[in-house]
C-alpha cells in the first residue's frame, strides 16, 4: 500500500512566482466572444498568467526560491536535498534539478533530483522530501514545482489551450521533531495513461517530420503528434470518481471529521466542474474549498502551492492550519495528503 506517515517534518514556508503577461480567455483567439463567456462560467478560468517564450519553469521556481529563503533566512549551503518536480524541464537531459543546485548558488552536496508527475506533483515532492528527512539525516529540503504547460500542446487545440497558466513555486521542508505527522496516500491506474500523454518525442516514439504534422480532429481540435492531448472525457470520469472515493477512505480509515478536523480542503483547480462535482460529492462545506482557477488555470503541480500563497497567505503566516490535499492526473496517478502546518514564511506573489 502507497501509504506513509511522515514524522519530524514541517512545512515552513511557501513561494510563487508567475509571469506578469495576463491573457483572457477572450483573447487566445481560439474562441468567439459568446463561447468564451460560455466557457468563463462553467470551466471558471477567466484569465491566466502565461510565459514568454523565453522563461521556462526552472526561472519562475528560481524566483521563488530565492525569495522564499531571504525570507526564511536560511543558507543556501543549509540545503541538503533539491527536487524540481515539473514535466517542463529546460532539457530532456541533465536534470533540471542540477541545474538549479548551481543556479542557486547551493552546496555541491546538495541531493538533487526531478519529479516529472504533473498535477499531483507536489505531493510526491513532498512524499520523496518528506521521506528523506524523516529519520534527520539530512535536514533542509528545497521543493521547486511548477510548469509552463501551455507550449507542450497545440496552440490551434480549443480542448487544451484555455485551461492552462505558467507558474513556479518553491517549499520548505525542515526536519521537526515537533511537527505533526504529514500522511499520505497514493494510487495509480496506469491502464489509463492515454487519456492525458504526449505521443510523440519520447523514445518509445521519437520525433520525426510526421511527429510535426497537424491533423484537425473536428470541434477546433488541431494538433501533432509532438503535441500534448488530453481526452476530455475520460480525465472528467476519472476525476470524479476515483480521488473522491480515496478521500472518502482516507478520512474514515484515520477518523478524521471533515467539518471539526479539516480548516481547507485544498483540491487541484483542473476547471470548475472537475471541482464542483468532487466537493458536492464528498460533502465539503463550501467555505472551506479556496479556487483560484478562475485567476491562474491549472498549474498542474503547482496547483495546491498557488493556493495556499494565493488564497490563505494570512491565514497561514499566522495560526495553526490543518489542511487536507487531493491531487490528481498524469499518469493516471491521484492522492490524498493531510498536514497539519505551524505559522510560516509566506511572501506574496512574485510576478515576473
């Protein structure tokens, strides 16, 4: 069972950086006014923060990184551990974790490594971090999240391009012996790894000419093979049905009241109705569930960092905060964690 209890580690802060470039729904240019509105109101992404070409996640997350450490006040030679989880890295080889070590002046013995898992992103960093400094070998671990998944699709696909933003966000983990357990779990289906891929580029299919050659599959879907596609129908079943019903088990197996135990419910803002119809079928209370969507789009992993600076930066600059976490996508992989988290360090957003 993919299942831990994380002892004697804190979360002791939380960064994020995105692009100052603003782009409205209405100004992709993919849809008319009328369907742009439509799409407003039930996708809920209204705007959304994107990169120029020339910025890639490694520079939004360095950013916050940088920020998040003059604020914590702590040594970049203090850093023991470096996970940059995104599946926008700057290259297919080295890591970009590496990369970053450098980038950010930290120590050469410093454990690097990349996470690309998508949406559920950073709670496998926190997971892989969490591990690592559990037993206090190690003591300070770096969590860079963050992607710019815009420029993985076609920009003539009306299915994909409206719902992602660029972003980059930094964590600090730090061995606690006074800190509350994290929990977590984790699942896989891979069995549906179509639904959200990128066929062509990878070794299994190399890019070739073909990979570039656009095809129009109707409903103002264009895109090649080097493109990434999502099957809007089989992502929606799969999260509505399998993350809720985790999150039903996770709560009774640690009887855990989701109305006297739990101050946020912070699930992935993938669109409007994906969320809607998981808070209406676990019975959240309404106040407790924070969107940003409707500000940022999806950020994939960067999702439920983007939400606590964005959305409870006072909140958890200044009290004890107990949060419970839902993720879920590529892969197709989804999980539950629950924390409860100390007052930290929360700057506000960096624009870039």
């Amino acid at each position: 069972m993919a299942r831990w209890e994380i002892k004697n580690v804190g979360m002791k802060g939380v960064a994020m950086t995105v692009p100052e470039n603003v782009v409205k729904t209405s100004e992709l240019g993919l849809l008319s006014q009328e369907e742009a509105d439509v799409f407003d109101n039930t996708v809920g992404i209204k705007e959304r923060h994107i990169a120029p070409d020339t910025m890639c996640a490694s520079d939004m997350c360095q950013a916050a990184a940088e920020k998040l450490l003059e604020e914590l006040g702590w040594e970049k030679d203090s850093i023991d551990v470096l996970l940059f989880e995104s599946v926008t890295g700057d290259y297919r080889t080295p890591p970009t974790s590496c990369i970053l070590q450098d980038r950010l002046g930290l120590s050469e013995n410093c454990f690097c490594m990349d996470i690309p898992m998508g949406c559920c992103g950073c709670m496998y960093a926190i997971t892989v971090a969490g591990n690592l400094l559990t037993a206090g070998n190690v003591k300070r671990a770096l969590l860079l999240v963050g992607d710019t998944a815009l420029r993985m699709g076609s920009m003539k696909d009306k299915s994909r391009v409206p719902l992602f933003g660029d972003c980059g966000t930094a964590i600090a983990l730090e061995y606690d012996e006074t800190a509350n357990d994290i929990v977590v779990d984790f699942h896989t289906y891979g069995k549906g790894y179509e639904a959200l891929m990128t066929p062509h580029g990878g070794f299994r299919h190399l890019a070739t000419p073909a990979s570039f050659e656009y095809e129009d599959f109707g409903n103002g879907i264009v895109r090649a093979p080097i493109h990434t596609l999502i099957n809007g129908m089989n992502v929606f079943s799969f999260a509505i049905s399998r993350p809720p019903k985790s999150v039903e088990a996770f709560l009774d197996n640690y009887k855990i009241n989701r109305e006297a135990d739990i101050d946020y419910f912070l699930i992935h803002q993938a669109n409007k109705m994906i969320v809607d119809r998981i808070v209406k079928k676990l019975k959240l209370p309404k106040e407790k569930v924070p969107y940003n969507l409707e500000e940022f789009g999806n950020l994939g992993g960067a999702s439920i960092p983007s939400l606590m600076v964005s959305r409870l930066r006072e909140r958890l600059m200044q009290e004890e905060t107990t949060l419970l976490m839902s993720s879920f996508g590529l892969g197709l992989s989804w999980g539950t964690m629950w924390m409860k988290t100390k007052p930290m360090v929360v700057p506000d957003i960096i624009w870039l």
